[in-house]
C-alpha cells in the first residue's frame, strides 16, 4: 500500500470545504443539505490486486 494523501472534509448545508494535503483547498456545492466533518486517507494498492 502508497500512501497519497490526507483529507479532511467539512460539510456545512450545500457547502462542502475539502481540505487535500495533496491538492489544497476546494469548494464544492450539493444539492442536498447536511452538516458532517470526514477524515480520510487516499492510497494505491499497487501490485495487490490482479485482474
């Protein structure tokens, strides 16, 4: 497993703030409303899975 990145995400109503420690700071608007705050990591199973 490669690790990539971080995130936290932070939803406030329709406003989503994701916080990347690979891509900074965005903004995203939903359709729906809900309030919730995600930790996340972003990784690559590389080599472990085979088709």
């Amino acid at each position: 497993m490669q690790f990539q990145s971080v995130y936290l995400r932070v939803w406030l109503g329709q406003t989503v703030y994701v916080l990347d420690s690979k891509s900074g700071l965005k903004r995203e608007l939903k359709d729906r409303k809900a309030y919730k705050i995600i930790v996340g990591l972003v990784s690559d199973w590389q080599g472990e899975i085979e088709s």
